[in-house]
C-alpha cells in the first residue's frame, strides 16, 4: 500500500515539473507584434542601442512636444480642423483593424496609402511660408536632440544612417 502512494505522489511531482517547464517557455517565446507596436517609436530601430538614459529619453520627449506644439501653431484653424480629421480617421481605421485582429502595418489592403503625418499634412495645402516655418522647427528640433546625445551615441547613430543608405541607395 505504501509502495502504491509513494509512487503516486513521485508521478505527481514529476507532472507538475514537467508542466511547470512549458508554462515558464510560454512565458519567454518572443514578444506579439501588439507588444512590438505598443514599444515607442524611439524604443526601436537605431534608438534601442543607443543605450539613452531616462534623462536622455524625457529630455527628447520634451523636445519632441515643444516642436509639435511650434508646428501646430503654423496651421490655420481650418488646417486645424482638416489635421484633426484626418487623426480621427487614422483612429477609426486602426481600432477597425484592431477588431477584426490585425495588427501592424503590413495589414492595409493594396491601394491604402498610410494616413501618417506627412500624408496628414500633403492635404493642408501649405503655403511656402508654413512649410518653411516647419521645417526651421524641425532642423531645430534636430539639432536639440542632437545636442542631448553623446559623441558615441552621434557615432552609433551615424553608423546607423550609412549601414541604411547602404542598404537602401536611391
């Protein structure tokens, strides 16, 4: 009787184990593409092995809102309004695929071109005074962020930029 129960109780501690192994592999498989597209523009590409600090991090931030805050103020308020719409489209379109379980970018039918920013602003109809304005606050904006890397993050970064023209002439 004795034999029965302890060889019970070692087949149930050898069950455990076993399950206990694949439920840790579950665990570390890589991450879904919804985590990957939740991950912040700057925590991927050349960002995430420039080793920013998050001092570094909330300094670009900031700089990053001061320039939105510069070029929103170009716009006219029917710019405005056309911007904001087109925010609200690029939302509806991506909660629409969210629902119906797509992800990413490489979902969009053919024919679909990608609401981002600079589609957002090709239907402004900008005068050549807003766009110059725009891009001296980007330059700007460019060369503060500049100014908060390291020369081995400027390096690392650089190092980036000829790897992708390289791989990417034209």
């Amino acid at each position: 009787m004795k034999l029965k129960v302890l060889s019970l109780v070692a087949g149930a501690i050898a069950l455990t184990l076993t399950a206990t192994s694949f439920a840790v592999h579950a665990q570390t498989a890589s991450p879904s593409p919804i985590l990957l597209a939740q991950t912040p523009q700057r925590e991927r590409g050349p960002w995430k092995d420039l080793g920013l600090t998050d001092a570094q991090k909330t300094q670009i931030q900031t700089i990053r809102r001061d320039s939105r805050t510069k070029i929103e103020a170009v716009f006219t308020p029917e710019q405005k309004a056309k911007l904001e719409a087109a925010k609200q489209a690029r939302r509806a379109e991506w909660q629409a695929r969210k629902a119906q379980g797509q992800t990413g970018q490489g979902q969009r039918q053919p024919g679909q071109h990608n609401g981002g920013k600079k589609g957002d602003f090709a239907g402004l109809n900008l005068s050549e005074i807003q766009k110059n304005q725009i891009k001296q606050i980007r330059e700007s904006e460019k060369q503060q962020i500049q100014a908060v890397f390291t020369p081995e993050q400027l390096q690392k970064l650089e190092q980036f930029r000829q790897n992708r023209q390289q791989r990417n002439p034209g």
